[in-house]
C-alpha cells in the first residue's frame, strides 16, 4: 500500500477509534449500548470493534464518494459519513481498501467485517443492527457539535479537545 493510501487509512481507522468514546461522555450512552449489544446477542468487544471499524469503512467511502477526494478526510462532512453508514451495502464500504494494513489491530478488524458481510444470515443481521446504531452514534455527534455541518476534522478536534489518544 502506498504512503499516501496508508495515512488516508489511518486518519479513517482514526476516526473509527474516537467515535464511541466521543458519544460515551454523554450520560448512560455506554450503557445504552451495550445493552443494545446484549438484546441483539452480540458479544461486547466484538461489537465495539465493528462499530469502530464500520465507522473507519464509512469514512474512507464516504471519501471515495466526496466531490474533492483530495482534499482528504478531514473535509468530509460527518454527514456524508453517517450517510455510508447506511446508504451502502456491507460488501461496498470494502471497495477500495489494500488488502494488507500497516496495523494488525486494522488488518483483523477489516477481515472481520469482511468476514460478516460475506457469510450472510445473522451475521448480515449484526452488521444492520450495528449500522443503525452507529448512525444515530454519527448524528447525535453531528447535532451536538457547536460547528453547522461538522466535518471529520471537526470531530477529531473534540476528541483532542477531550484528551483522546491518537
């Protein structure tokens, strides 16, 4: 993968990283979903990890999709991000990316959302019930952010704001 690809990849699966704990400063958000997580019999790490992934997909297709992709992902407008979310199917957020990461932690991340898209079934099931959660997680941050239209830098920002590792 090229230098450029692995850092567009990295600012993505950066993203990924900060959403839930951006939406965990609100008050019983954790809570929420991971008793979400439960009803759905989804094991904890698992669907954290596929939130987190599936937001770092979101981001990299929405970017794919932007008007100006070389503007990079921090011009993305978090909306277009919650909009891949759901507007594309599981297979398509998998369009574009290496087949080999610079992180393991990715690599099995993404091999493990490939994993359930392909396999169908209740796996397909996870994987919309995660995006439905992972949506409204994209717009509960869009509508709190003192920024109209935020946009991934403006995200990223609040998590530096908030003292969230890189």
């Amino acid at each position: 993968m090229s230098s450029s690809r692995d850092a567009v990849w990295r600012r993505c699966a950066h993203l990924g990283r900060v959403v839930l704990p951006l939406i965990d400063q609100e008050p019983g958000r954790q809570a929420s979903r991971h008793d979400n997580l439960r009803t759905w019999g989804i094991e904890l790490g698992v669907g954290e990890r596929l939130l987190e992934t599936f937001a770092a997909l979101a981001a990299h297709a929405a970017l794919s999709d932007a008007a100006s992709p070389e503007a990079g992902i921090d011009a993305v407008p978090l909306s277009a991000v919650a909009a891949a979310v759901t507007g594309k199917r599981d297979f398509e957020l998998l369009a574009g990316l290496p087949e080999h990461f610079t992180d393991d932690r990715d690599q099995q991340a993404v091999s493990l959302f490939r994993l359930y898209a392909y396999k169908g079934g209740s796996f397909s099931r996870t994987l919309f019930q995660l995006s439905r959660e992972l949506r409204h997680t994209l717009t509960v941050l869009a509508e709190r952010s003192p920024t109209p239209s935020p946009t991934c830098a403006d995200l990223m920002r609040q998590a530096d704001d908030a003292g969230l590792p890189n």
